[in-house]
C-alpha cells in the first residue's frame, strides 16, 4: 500500500517526526507514531500526547486519546502511519454481527469496535458493511477524526 509519497509499512528507527501528518491523493490524513505495543492489522489504535499507539480500548478511548486505525501490522516499538480521517479504502476491525451504518463503541478485545452499547462509545467512525459473520472480521469503514464521545 502506498501513502501519498510514502510506503505504508514500518521501520525500526524514525523517518519522520513523531506526530507528522500526511494526506494522502485520496484525501486521508494520515499521523506518523511509533508503536507502544503489538498492533494488529486493520486494529482501532488509541495515539498519546507523545504519538505513541496503542490497541483502543474504553481505557484509552476515556482518556481523551487520539483515534485511528493501523492499516498494516507493527511489532512493539515500531514506526509507521496510521489513518485517522478519510473515505476511501480504509479497513478495520469489527466485532461479530456488527451492523453498518451506527454508533460503534469499545469492546473488551482491544482494537476491536462494535454497535453494542455497553462501552466507551467513539464519534466520528462508521461501518460501511456489516459484519455477517459470528467472528471478528474486517470491513471497510469511514474515517471523520474519531474521539470518544466524552470528549
């Protein structure tokens, strides 16, 4: 996958600035960080004040963190691009029969969102396909810098 002028990937030592932005041709903007821990792909990432990423959870998201989704895997320690805005081709985690088109919320599997009302809710994100299955799966959604609607 490529973002704008950069190769989505990651590296082990810094090739921009913690924090740097980026839209891409297709208008998603895009934040540099370096992971706190092990991201899955397509994983809901919560981003600290230092751009430090970590898997979403209602802990994060309560906190007032940043909000996006990693479109490639990182080990602990890793830099790269996460995507926090955008409409086209973004992918993401969501838990089993995840409607589309509705409120998502925290789950307790960390990087995993859902329409079941019982966590941290976050503004600003949508599934643009349901998830049928009766397990986490992977679905394209839309992208309007999230946030825990706390905030």
């Amino acid at each position: 996958m490529t973002i704008g002028p950069y190769i989505a990937g990651t590296t082990t030592d810094a090739k921009f600035g913690l924090g740097d932005k980026h839209v891409d041709h297709l208008g998603r903007t895009w934040v540099y960080v370096q992971a706190a821990e092990a991201l899955t792909q397509y994983d809901f990432v919560g981003i600290d004040e230092d751009y430090a990423a970590s898997q979403l959870t209602a802990t994060e998201a309560g906190d007032g963190w940043f909000i996006g989704v990693a479109q490639v895997a990182f080990s602990a320690d890793e830099y790269g691009w996460i995507v926090c805005q955008g409409a086209n081709g973004i992918t993401a985690r969501v838990a089993a029969s995840c409607a589309a088109d509705v409120a998502l919320y925290t789950t307790a599997t960390a990087g995993v969102v859902d329409d079941a009302t019982t966590t941290t809710k976050i503004d600003g994100v949508v599934a643009v396909a349901a998830n049928t299955t009766t397990s986490v799966a992977n679905v394209e959604v839309l992208l309007t810098f999230p946030k825990s609607s706390g905030f």
